[in-house]
C-alpha cells in the first residue's frame, strides 16, 4: 500500500508540474485602455494613443529565469524599453513606446511577444495581438519622420485626424486638426513652419469615435489641435511637427499636388524567384505535406511569362519546385540570382509552402523549404532575419513586388492557439522602403486549399491570378 501511495503521490505531483507549465506563463495589460489580454489572445483598440505596455510574467524566480526574458513589438526586440520590477504573482515588465523610435502602436494589427526559459530549461511563448481599427494619418500618401537627441526623454506622437491625404495644389486654406500625444505639455508644435497660436493644454478626452479618455498627469496626454493654415505658392508639402524641450522631434509630412510615379517607370529588366513547395521529405502529422502549393506556383510562374503578367524572359525567372526547392537552391536563388537586378529593375517573388515557428524556439519563425528539417529549423530552413538581409541589402531596386501563402499549417510543433506571426514578419521586412507585399492570410488564420478551386488550386492563388 505505500508502495502504491507513493506511486500515487509521485503520479499527483508530477500531474500538478505538468499542469503548471501548461498554464498561462503572460499576461498583457493596457493600463490606459484598461483591458488585459491572456496569451495567445486579441483585443481590439478604436485608436494607438497608447504610450506604455505591462506584461506580467506570471512565475516566480523559483520558476524562470528572469534574465531569460524577451519581449518584441511587431517584430522588434523591445527590452531596450522595457523596466522591471517585482510583483506578488512574478514579475512586471512595463515597456515605454515613446522612449524609442519604431515601437508606437500602428493602424491594424499589431503583435507583441513574450518568452522565457523556465526551471526545466523549455521554453515558454505568448503571443498578444492588438488590433487598432480606427485611427488617423490613414491617408496612404502620408509620411512620418522622427528624430531622438535624448533617447531617454521620450518622442511626441502626432495623430492627423484632417487632413487624412495628399493636398491638391488648389487647397489655398486648410483646418489641421488633430492630437499630440505626450506625457507632458512640454513642447512646441508648428504648422508649415508656423507655431501654433493655441493648444488645449487640458489633458482632454480625445473624440469618442477616435479615443479614450486620458486622466489629467497620466501618461501620454493627449492635447487636441486645431488650426487653419494658408498654404504657400508653390508648397511641395506641409509639416506638422511637434519638438520637446529636450529636442526629440515628430513629424506628420502632406503632400501637395504630389503624385504616384507608376511601378513600372523606368524599368530596365525584370527578374523572379518562384518557389512552391507541396512535398516535403521530413513531412509527418502535424508538418504534412499540401496539395497545390507547388500548382500554384507553375500557374503563377506561367503568368509571369505571358503577355498579360508582362512576358519576363524565361532566362530571368527562377522557378523552384517540390524536391528542386532545397534549402540551399531557394538560399541560391534568393541571394546570388536576385543580386543581379539594378536600381531601375523589377523583382517578383513567389512562395507557396509552409512556413512556421521553430518548436525549439517558437519566436523564432522560418519560410521551409523541400528538405527543412522541423527538428532543426535552424540549421535546414530560411530565417525571417535573412528575409530582412534579402530585402535590406540584396536586392538594390525598391521595384520589388511579393506574394507569400505561407501558412497552410499552424505551424510544426506550435500550440493549437498559438499565433502564426510568419505573414507579419514577411510583411514587415518585405514592404520597406514603399514595396508591395500581399499575404493569403492575416496572423493565426489558415490558408485554403481546395480542388473546387480551379481544379486544384490554393484560394489566394486562384483568385489572385484571376484579379490579374
């Protein structure tokens, strides 16, 4: 009987350990907006007046290294802004969005992600989307610019609700209205080069269609504006700029009367990479292999060399498919084919397969190739960060159009409800610098394939070559 009591006991403590590291380890907090987000979980925000994140880690030191730690804002290693301190469930980790440039909230969906290492030495991996659905500066012809003389001091926001777009260069007069957003009023905002004549310096309720309500002395006050401007003969653009006393700058750049230079301007030659990868020789339950990833591909491929997809010559076009597309003949043709496009040239890139978190290291997210391996994405499949080298440094021309349905699966070795960021990370490096890029799906949702869909077809394919 003890021998079973204790096999019993052993069985009980090793159920409640399990149990443990299958409970949530995050937990999201939006103090200003007053919601909190479990892991793996959304929320929906009307506008990104939100200037700091809480992420409670929910484990004693006992139970993770705290030093082990690591959060992202859309893709961005954000511990550089991030304070920690002790609480009664683990620990609190606050970070400051206008401490630094490039980690402010942005119109759509938005990611934020925690890991950690806990005592057994696993990994632990949450995922929390913030979608913010209505927001000014929507106008597509909008710039922004920033510049940082203290990093430590904070950056102003700036949130255009009019104009929402490009002037046309008979606007003569113009109502500029809208908010900045900053933790004091201790700064000065100019309109074409003209300060403000007045600002509501009362830390006031931004609209209700486009805001919440900000307590006076909290953090990121946001001071309404609204002022008519004369717009100069002959202006290019108009600046709305905010400066602190410590010389941090934001600003929100109109066009007047600018106008779209067509994508094909100038175009010397055109190039592309075309990969669809159906067969995988690693495949099994949970990585299995698709069915038209690698007909999606050809089709595409055979549009590029028609007369209606702009007759690329055949010598031009890299086409990769099922055991053709290695790790290392998909690494070739991205990173030594491409290197032969000029500034003035064109680059279109396809790719129809899987594309996955590591199960080692889910923030960790990769494009998988016919032979990756999911028991070692690191050393057999292509890493998000080179898709960003790819498109950073490779490939000289801004001329570059991508098309990616990359997520058929969940993900190798991913939790059921853990979110597939790989659409976010593809879109993030590959729409720099005003590059065009169109995912088949959003964060977390599947892509579609079928044989209603032109006799065997991916959805997104089917009817992107039919929009074509």
């Amino acid at each position: 009987m003890k021998q079973i009591a204790l096999i019993l006991l052993i069985f009980a403590g090793a159920s409640h350990a399990a149990q443990q590291r299958r409970s949530a380890a995050f937990e999201l907090e939006i103090s200003e907006a007053n919601v909190r987000v479990a892991e793996n979980r959304s929320v929906e925000l009307a506008h990104s007046f939100v200037s700091r994140l809480q992420v409670h880690v929910l484990r004693t030191p006992q139970q993770i290294n705290y030093g082990s730690v690591a959060l992202k804002v859309n893709g961005e290693s954000a511990n550089i802004i991030m304070t920690t301190k002790s609480e009664t469930t683990g620990m609190l980790c606050e970070l400051d969005l206008n401490l630094r440039a490039g980690f402010r909230l942005l119109p759509g969906r938005n990611s934020v992600e925690a890991s950690a290492v806990d005592f057994y030495g696993r990994r632990l991996y949450a995922t929390f989307l913030v979608d913010i659905r209505s927001e000014g500066n929507s106008g597509s012809e909008l710039r922004t610019e920033t510049s940082t003389t203290d990093p430590l001091a904070g950056l102003p926001q700036i949130k255009l609700a009019s104009p929402s777009g490009a002037l046309s260069k008979e606007d003569r007069r113009v109502v500029f209205e809208g908010v900045v957003v900053f933790r004091d009023r201790d700064w000065t905002l100019s309109i074409a080069g003209r300060p403000l004549s007045s600002v509501n310096e009362t830390a006031a309720a931004v609209p209700t269609t486009r805001g919440i309500a900000v307590s006076p002395g909290a953090t990121g006050n946001a001071f309404p504006f609204r002022q008519e401007v004369s717009i100069p003969e002959g202006a290019t653009e108009v600046r709305v700029e905010v400066e602190t006393r410590a010389g941090n700058r934001a600003a929100v750049i109109v066009p007047v009367g600018a106008a779209a230079v067509p994508l094909t301007e100038g175009v010397v030659d055109k190039y592309a990479v075309v990969i669809g990868v159906s067969r995988y020789r690693y495949a099994r339950p949970g990585f299995p292999n698709l069915q038209y990833a690698r007909a999606d591909a050809a089709a595409f491929r055979d549009f590029l060399l028609s007369q209606a997809g702009g007759q690329f010559r055949p010598t031009n076009v890299i086409t990769l498919f099922d055991e053709d597309a290695t790790i290392l003949n998909v690494r070739t043709a991205l990173f030594t084919f491409l290197t032969r496009s000029k500034e003035n040239d064109q680059v279109v890139i396809y790719f129809a397969g899987h594309g996955a978190p590591d199960p080692n290291n889910p923030n960790d997210l990769y494009f998988l190739a016919h032979d990756s391996d999911p028991a070692n994405m690191a050393a057999t499949a292509l890493p998000m960060w080179q898709m960003r080298d790819l498109f950073a440094r490779t490939i000289k021309t801004k001329r570059v159009v991508t098309f990616a349905d990359a997520c058929h699966s969940a993900g190798a070795g991913a939790a059921e409800d853990q979110k597939n960021l790989i659409n976010q990370y593809v879109y993030k490096y590959a729409s720099a610098d005003g590059r065009a890029i169109i995912t088949a799906s959003d964060i977390g949702e599947l892509s579609e394939e079928s044989e209603k869909w032109g006799a065997g077809h991916g959805v997104f394919t089917y009817f992107l070559l039919q929009a074509l």
